[in-house]
C-alpha cells in the first residue's frame, strides 16, 4: 500500500473534532470521578453537614464541645496508640522482610511467592481475621489449651489477648504484609552501583548505610508507616469482633453514638468525631504524599 | 589549578588473572602492565571479560587466580574501600539525595578531611571537569553527560591510585559521547593517573587510549597502540572487530594470496595453500572509472556513496559480492551511484579469517 493511496490514514492522525479534543479525552475519567464522588466526597459531606446538626436540629457548633469528653477523648488516644504501635511494629518488621526479598533474585521463587502472599494477607481484616486468632490463641484456642495442656500458661498475667494489645497483634497481621507491599518499589530504587560507589571511595558496609542507602530510604520508611498508621487507624471490623466492650477506640466509639441500645443516640455527635477521625487521616496522607514525592525524584 | 596535576601515576600491572563463575572462565588468564599515567583501554564485545577484569582490579569482584599489583604492592587480597581506585560507572552512580559538591566530597568524607578542606577540593574538581556552576545541583538537575563529569570528579577527589572507567559513555547520545570522551582523556593527561578504560565501542578505544588490549571469550587478543591495532591486525577476531572489512575469497599459495587476480602479502605468510577468505579493509581498496566498461575479476557497479565527512564509503557490486571502498570524499564524488568502476587492491599485508567462518562461507 502506498501511502498516497491512504488517506484515511492521514485523517486518523489529526485530532477527532478538529481542534476542541478536550471533551472527549476527559470523557474516560468521569467514571473515576463519579467513583469518587459516590464513595468518597459525598459521605465526607455528609459527615460534615450531620456534625453540624445540633440535637435540636439547628446548626451549632455544639457537636464538637460534645467530642471534648474524657471518654470521647480516650477512645481517640487509643486509636492513635494502637495505630502508632501496629504501624511501627508493621513498618519494621515489614520493612526487613521486604529488604530480604529486594536483595533475593527478582525473578525467584521467595519473592513471588511473599508478594503474592502479602498481596492477599495484607487485605485480609475483619471478623474473619478475628475468629482465626480467637481459634488460634483466644482462652479457647486450640494452640492456648495446647500449651496448657503441656504446662505452659500463655498469660500468666491475665488474658491481654482480649484488649488493645490483642487488637495490636491482630493488626500486625495485616500490616506487615501491606509494608512489605508499598517499602518494595523503595528498595527496588536502591542501585547496586551506590554501595559500589561507597566501596570505592573508601566507605565500609556502615558508611554505606549510615549516608547513603539510611538517608534514601528513611522519607519512604517514613512514608510507608503513616501509611500503616491510617490503615490502622480507620480499621473497624476487626476491633468490633474482638473487643466486647464498646467505644474503647473511635470507630468502635461512632458505631456506639449511632446504634445505642439504650436510646441515647447522638448522630451528631458520632458525626462529629468521625470528621475528627478525617481530619487526622487527611494530616497523615498529605504527610505521606509529601514523603513519597521527594523520594520518588530519588529512587526511580 | 591545583589538582596535584604533578602526582604520578603508579604502574598497575595484573598478573594471569583468572575468574571462573560457577564453572564458566570469564576471565582466562589476563596478564597486562599499566605504565604510569597510562591509558589503556580493554576493547570486546560483551562478555569477553573486560568488565570482570577491571572489577577485579576494583576489588569489587574476587580472583579465582592470579595478582593486582599497583605500584609493585600487592593488592590482590585488598577490599575495594582499602584500594585507592577511583572507579566511573555506566550511569547513575551519582548518590541522588546529594549535590554535586557533597557527591564529590564523599570520598574525603570517608578520609575524614574536614568540612572546610574538603568543599575546597571538591569546588576545585568541579572546575576541573567544567562544572564549577553546578555544585549546588542534585543527580536529577543534571544532565547525562554532566552527570558523568560530576562522577569523574568525585572519582578522582580522594587522588587514588588507579582510575577505573567501566563503559562510562554507553549511556549518553552521540554527541556529548565524543565531547566527553576527548574530557575524559584531556583530565586524565592533566592529573596524571594510569587509567584503565572499558568499552565496547572501537571508535572510544581507538580515539581516547595510549595502548588498546582487544578481548575476546575471556583472552587478551591482541594488545598495541590504536594504529597498530587498526592497521596490523594480530588475529582474524581483531581484524573483524576493529573497523570495518571486505570477506573476499581467494587461493592462498606460497605465502601470498591471490584475490581475484590480485597478489596481496599475508600477515601470517605460514598460511597453509587452498582456499581461503582474506580480510580486506575498505581504505585498501580504491577506484577508478571504468571508462572502456570492460569486463574483469574487480570491475563493478556503485550502487551507493555513504558521505561520512571528509572521508566517504562507497559500495560496489561485483554481481557476485558487495566491496567496501573508503576514501576521501573528493574522490568519491568521481563515482556516484551507477556509475561503472574498477577495483584496486592495495597490496597491504592481510589475515585470513578464521576457518570456522571460512567454512561456512564457502
């Protein structure tokens, strides 16, 4: 074919509707807008009017004043506490896990075979993940009346399995594998030629460390553990299944403001101290934006 | 400028080095002396053990046998932070959360030369290498060829023994490729240091080394100045490597070999008689217009005229082969395509390709 004799090819090359293509090329993220909107805007909004609702039904602030209660203010701690811990714990364990398999061959079988497995643990939560560890080391799990059995008493000093230590251990679970899922592609910017380039010039394996591959690091170390601390943080399910007693932490605390049995409850109010919990989610994200942009610029 | 431009170079000398990986030799036995201030470069295809080799002079990698020597001292046993060699990798080697000038200082920093003494030295390597602007730049504000002069200058700031370069150009375009290699070569000269130098490129070799050692399969092929290596030729690999070549088939017989008619000396007049390929270059073979467009073994058709500059290649047929001729561009224009030529041969001495391929053309 000749290419005088193509001119449907050359029309193909000019932009569909003469000069005006910006419509049509926006046309295939509205779905991703309306995604957005439906699941993440408009329940942000809602949140927001309903905190602004008074008991009475006028707008006041009176919602706010109402979060500001020890008990309100404890369940928050908690929140934090245990967040803090789990994405600690996570990001560090996490972290050496996914450094053992960066440095294995990046085609083997260890690393498809803990990033697939992370893959699926990482999103497994809820009551499921619950009832696993109560079957596991609950006061009726098999692996506690086992050691029982065999003399060994798991807590000697009372059962902390059942409160925000337990909680703790359970999120562990999932934060792990999540690190090692989002520190990779930090670790896979790490060139061989840096620690190479450390020898030659006279650094050791500290060195090494301590200037080079600690300082590229750390901002996505960082990055990664805020990451755990907001996926901790907005965790519901699994606390529900676990803990008996309510509002201990502030998802458990807004599930109580909405569904109270005993007829007190305050929307508002539940409203009120989820656009607190928001507000928190908001500072650690941008935060964790900001660390991952400047590292991206390094370990590309 | 004060770079310790009167600081000798040291003699690098390795003796019968030899790496096996896992049973495969990719190093067999390479022996080759650096004089001081030397540049030498390792010239081969991938995996003919260039690499290997100036790794193992680095002491990033370890020797299955053999010695590394600089200046006499031993260093075979040395790790490569305890060496003194300043090493230029492929690209980005830059550590990219530091500036130019804290690039640069690092080795110092190694040293434990203190802050003031050392952004000195760096802001003086900079100058060196033609950056002095650009200190306060990180990796990615720099382009690919700055990059490499900022690697340069880091490399040659602690004044190691040996400089190292391993394929320090492959990276970059074309055109800041021969600026920065003629850089390379001029910061070389002015600090004085023996330098090894790996490539692939024959073009790189030939233009910025004092001596060229021309790898194949883990063996030192040849080893000689870019001229003799270009134009004597020790070995049918060298010959092919390096430069461009016309396989012509003829009879060799008592030391010489006959190509279409054409007498032309042997390298290796010890060649046994028969038939054979003979490898002659395109700067051997000129051209005249065939004006009585007789018949004959070398008369053939310009099909095409490739201007390179003040040189050019012309490309006949002589309907049963392609011959590549090059000369200067002036006289090429004499025959444009299409035109009638016949060939001459100049009668330079030629090697016979290996008989592998000489099989399997004939």
């Amino acid at each position: 074919m000749t290419a005088a004799g193509n001119p449907a090819f050359n029309a193909a090359a000019r932009p569909l509707g003469g000069g005006r293509r910006l419509p049509l090329t926006w046309l295939g993220v509205v779905p991703f807008f309306i995604y957005v909107g439906i699941f993440l805007l408009l329940p942000t909004a809602i949140i927001l009017a309903g905190s602004l609702i008074g008991p009475d039904g006028s707008i006041s602030l009176s919602n706010f004043e109402g979060i500001n209660k020890p008990y309100m203010y404890k369940s928050f701690t908690n929140s934090i506490e245990i967040s803090t811990i789990s994405a600690v714990l996570g990001a560090i364990f996490g972290a050496l896990l996914a450094y053992a398999v960066a440095t294995g061959d990046p085609k083997g079988f260890l690393r498809r075979s803990v990033m697939s497995a992370a893959g699926v643990v990482a999103q497994f939560g809820g009551v499921t993940l619950t009832f696993a560890f109560v079957a596991t080391i609950g006061t009726e799990g098999f692996v506690y009346l086992w050691l029982q059995q065999h003399g060994i008493e798991m807590y000697p000093n009372g059962v902390w399995f059942f409160d925000l230590p337990g909680l703790t251990l359970i999120y562990l679970y999932f934060q792990i594998p999540l690190m090692v899922l989002v520190f990779i592609p930090a670790l896979d910017g790490i060139r061989p030629q840096w620690r190479e380039a450390t020898e030659s010039l006279g650094g050791n394996a500290w060195h090494y460390w301590r200037y080079v591959a600690g300082p590229l690091l750390f901002p996505s170390f960082l990055g990664c553990t805020l990451l755990l601390f907001a996926n901790a943080f907005s965790a519901y399910a699994t606390a529900a299944a676990l803990l008996t007693q309510g509002g201990v932490i502030a998802p458990l605390q807004v599930q109580a403001l909405l569904t109270s049995e005993t007829g007190s409850s305050a929307p508002g109010l539940a409203k009120a101290l989820a656009l607190a919990m928001v507000a928190v989610v908001l500072v650690v994200m941008s935060l964790y934006a900001l660390l991952q942009r400047r590292t991206s610029q390094w370990l590309r | 400028m004060s770079t310790n431009g009167s600081k000798l170079g040291v003699e690098v000398r390795l003796e019968q080095l030899r790496r096996v990986f896992a049973g495969v030799v990719a190093l067999d036995e390479l022996s080759l002396t650096l004089a001081p201030g030397e540049l030498v470069a390792l010239l081969g295809p991938s995996g003919c053990g260039k690499t290997t080799a100036l790794r193992l002079v680095a002491g990033l990698d370890e020797v299955t046998s053999g010695k590394v020597l600089f200046g006499g001292t031993d260093v075979t046993t040395l790790g490569a932070n305890k060496r003194d060699v300043g090493m230029v990798f492929q690209a980005y080697s830059l550590f990219p959360h530091m500036t130019a000038r804290q690039n640069v200082a690092f080795g110092l920093q190694m040293r434990h030369v203190d802050e003031q003494a050392r952004n000195r030295r760096s802001d003086e390597m900079l100058e060196l290498v033609g950056l002095s602007g650009y200190a306060d730049r990180f990796a990615h504000q720099l382009s690919g060829g700055q990059q490499q002069r900022v690697a340069l200058a880091r490399a040659l700031a602690i004044q190691p023994k040996v400089l190292l370069l391993d394929e320090p150009l492959s990276a970059l375009d074309a055109k800041v490729r021969g600026r920065l290699r003629d850089e390379i070569r001029r910061v070389q000269l002015e600090v004085g240091i023996t330098t090894l130098f790996v490539t692939h490129d024959q073009e790189e070799a030939l233009a910025i080394a004092d001596r060229v050692g021309v790898m194949n399969k883990g063996r030192l092929e040849q080893l000689g100045p870019p001229t003799t290596i270009y134009s004597r030729p020790a070995t049918p690999f060298v010959a092919e490597f390096v430069g461009l070549t016309n396989r012509m088939e003829g009879e060799v017989k008592g030391g010489e070999v006959i190509v279409r008619g054409t007498r032309l000396p042997l390298v290796r007049p010890d060649t046994p008689d028969g038939t054979a390929v003979a490898l002659v270059r395109p700067e051997a073979v000129s051209l005249a217009s065939d004006g009585d467009a007789g018949g004959g073994p070398l008369v053939g058709t310009v099909i095409a005229v490739a201007f390179l500059g003040a040189t050019s290649r012309v490309t006949v047929d002589l309907g049963d082969m392609i011959v590549l001729a090059q000369m200067p561009t002036s006289q090429a224009a004499a025959t444009p395509a299409g035109s009638r030529v016949s060939l001459t041969l100049r009668p330079d001495p030629v090697l016979i390709a290996r008989d592998e391929t000489a099989a399997a053309e004939a």
